[in-house]
C-alpha cells in the first residue's frame, strides 16, 4: 500500500511558458475556446483562444499565448503577450512584448520590454506608483522591524 508506484501519465497539453510565477500552473484557456464577457480571478492565466471583454488580474500575471486573438481591456500585475491584443493594459508590474506578439492599444506601466520583431501601435505611459507603494510598504515593515529588534536590545534604566 505505501509503496505502490502511482501510474505514469502523459499528458497531451501544449507547452507553457516557463514564466508562471506562482508554485502552481497557471489557468489555461485552450486555443479551441471562446469566451465574450469578463474574465476576473486569482491566479495566473494563459491564453491560446479567442477573448473578447475585459479580463482583470490585478496582482497575477497573464499571458496571451501565439495562437490567442484577444480584444479586450486588460489589468493585471504582469502582461506577457505572443500573440495580438487590441485593447488597453494596465499593468502594475511589467508588460512584455514577445517577438512575435502584437499590440494594438495604450499601455499603462511601471516597467516595458519590446522585443525586436514585436508590433506596436499606441501611447505608453510610465506608472511607477505602484512599484513605488510596494517599496515603501517594504521599507516601512524592515524599518519597524529594525527598530524592535533595537529596542528589544536596549537597557532601561528604572
């Protein structure tokens, strides 16, 4: 019973990037799929389909795959995209252009990678307020933190 060896399984998925940034795979949107609506939720996302909406991912990553056509507005911590996207992003992290991907849009972001043979069509826009909020917040814990750890260490006089 403990020692029994669990079957082997291959799957027939297609690859993932390698760039999931969770301990766990992100949801993936096969390239057969359509979907018209919203697209909201907490955890990294992959899409190879059709998308058309609004998908909103505040603090995960989304990846538009090669095969994916996507029309819609788009806020998410991360943005990496293949394929074609017509629609805004809004990013509090960063958003990557791959060679092959195609943007037609405004980008709003604290950081941007365009890679040589990527489209672009639109305006970007600089936004380091949140990477700005995340630093102080990170400084402000490592301050406290210091600060009772010198305070803890300190004599009293009574």
């Amino acid at each position: 019973m403990w020692n029994e060896k669990k079957p082997e399984t291959k799957g027939n998925e297609a690859p993932r990037p390698m760039e999931a940034t969770s301990d766990r795979a992100p949801g993936w949107l096969g390239s057969s799929l359509r979907v018209k609506g919203e697209i909201s939720g907490t955890e990294d996302l992959l899409v190879d389909g059709l998308v058309e909406g609004q998908i909103e991912l505040e603090d995960r990553r989304l990846t538009v795959g090669k095969t994916s056509k996507v029309t819609a507005d788009i806020a998410a911590r991360d943005v990496v995209v293949y394929g074609y996207v017509k629609g805004n992003i809004r990013a509090k992290g960063r958003i990557e252009i791959k060679n092959e991907g195609y943007i037609v849009g405004n980008l709003t972001t604290a950081q941007i990678m365009i890679e040589d043979g990527a489209d672009f069509k639109g305006t970007i826009e600089i936004d380091r307020s949140g990477r700005e909020a995340e630093k102080g917040a990170a400084a402000r814990v490592s301050a406290a933190a210091a600060g009772a750890g010198a305070a803890s260490t300190t004599p009293k006089t009574v």
